[in-house]
C-alpha cells in the first residue's frame, strides 16, 4: 500500500483520549485500505468530537437530531476521489466521533474502549470507501462480516476481549 496520512484533532475536552488511541486508529486505517487493495496514497480526517457537536452534524447532514456514534463525509463517490495536488493524495473525506458515545457504548457491549474506537473507525473506513448499511439486507451483512475480518487481523476480536477480561482476574 503506498502512503496513507491519516491526520487525527480532538475538538472535545469531555474524556481524555487513553495513549496509544491515535495510533491504533491510524492501524485501523491502513488495515481497511490493505483489506480492500486500494493501493493508492490516501489522506483521511479523525475528529473526536462530543455528543452535542455530533448531534448537531446529524441534524444539519442526515436530519436527525439525535446523538449518533460516528459520522463519515466521503469526498468520493463509486471510487472516484479527489486528488491533493500539493502531495498527490487522494482525499478519501472525513471521520467524525463522539468520544462520549464510544465510552457509553464500550460499556454497553462489553468490551474497551480500544475496540469501540477500532471499530468506529473501520466501520467508518468502509464508509469513505463506498460501502453502505443503510438498507440493510446483504450489503449490511457483508460490511458487517468486513469490519469483523479487519478487527480479527488487529487482533480487536470480541473473543479476545471475553479471553482477556477471564484471565486477568
């Protein structure tokens, strides 16, 4: 895979960020893009943000008003992206989190806080890249069925997660 610049802000003072977050995401990236061959060099956005700011998006982009997990802006479309004349890169868009809904939904589930923010991001991943949900049916299903195979190969398996909080004890 050629050069992926993945470029991370935190816009939210709420939670503080565990060391080793931003480099796990920018892991995640790579992991989708290397999944998906896309073997071109790449820029991507990462803003954690809180559940006001997120809120508000979902309001203003897909008329929700209501907080949401994550929310991804393609700046593609059916693999067709701009390109960043100054560095060469093709610009795949922009990854928003909510921080505070990551933290309630790693509780939630069962797992890290860790997991929750690999699986935003890749699940956010295959958003920029075309994949979509929405419908549901088998295109849900087959994203569903990506997002696991590319946590599996970070090692961010659910299983791992029940086989760590055993043996810790």
């Amino acid at each position: 895979m050629e050069k992926l610049k993945v470029q991370i802000a935190n816009r939210q003072k709420k939670i503080k960020i565990p060391s080793g977050t931003r480099l796990l995401l920018r892991r995640c990236c790579h992991a989708v893009l290397a999944f998906e061959k896309f073997d071109k060099p790449a820029e991507v956005s990462i803003s954690f943000i809180d559940n006001k700011e997120i809120q508000q998006l979902n309001a203003e982009f897909r008329g929700k008003n209501i907080e949401t997990d994550v929310l991804s802006f393609p700046l593609g479309e059916n693999g067709v992206y701009d390109k960043n004349e100054d560095t060469g890169a093709y610009m795949l868009g922009d990854i928003v989190i909510s921080v505070e809904k990551a933290v309630d939904q790693a509780s939630l589930y069962g797992h890290s806080f860790q997991r929750e923010m690999g699986f935003l991001t890749v699940h956010s991943m295959l958003h920029l890249l075309g994949y979509d949900h929405e419908a549901g049916g088998l295109a849900a299903a087959q994203m569903r069925e990506k997002e696991e195979m590319i946590l599996g190969r970070l090692g961010l398996t659910r299983e791992m997660e029940d086989f760590n909080a055993v043996y810790k004890k």
